[in-house]
C-alpha cells in the first residue's frame, strides 16, 4: 500500500486538555500536519472524540437539501398555475 503524506493528517485522540506531548510526524520525509478533526468515509472524527463537527456537517447538508427541494417544488406549483 503507498501512502500520500499530502493527504494524510495526524489525529491526537484523547480528552486532556494540557500536558500533551509535542511530536512530530515524517513520512517519506514530508511532516504531516496535526489536525483537531478529520473526515474518514464520510465520518468526522473529532479529537476529543465529539461528534458535534459530524452533526453540524450533516444538518447543514440535510437542510440544504430540504431548502432545494421547498424552493423548486414551490416554484414547480407557480408554472401549473399559470
């Protein structure tokens, strides 16, 4: 398997808040970036295990949705009546 260090991220999982070790991550000489949340299979992962960034994502996207489909089912109703 070959891994793309630009596409790869390091993810601390854990629930303190101070004392955290400082290390640095290489691969294939390249240091990856330390990221507080990430996206894996259409999952958000937080850090401190939290699920609030995945429910904001997936509300938005469902509200956008939900918007679309008022939006052009209102204006499907205009054009037959008219």
């Amino acid at each position: 398997m070959d891994f793309h260090p630009q596409k790869c991220s390091v993810l601390r999982v854990t629930r303190a808040t101070s004392n955290l070790i400082p290390s640095e991550y290489i691969l294939k000489g390249i240091k990856l970036s330390i990221d507080k949340t990430t996206k894996y299979l259409g999952v958000d992962f937080d850090s401190d295990f939290s699920w609030r960034h995945h429910y904001d994502r997936v509300t938005k996207k469902a509200n956008n949705m939900l918007g679309f489909l008022r939006f052009g089912s209102a204006f499907h109703f205009v054009l037959d009546i008219e």
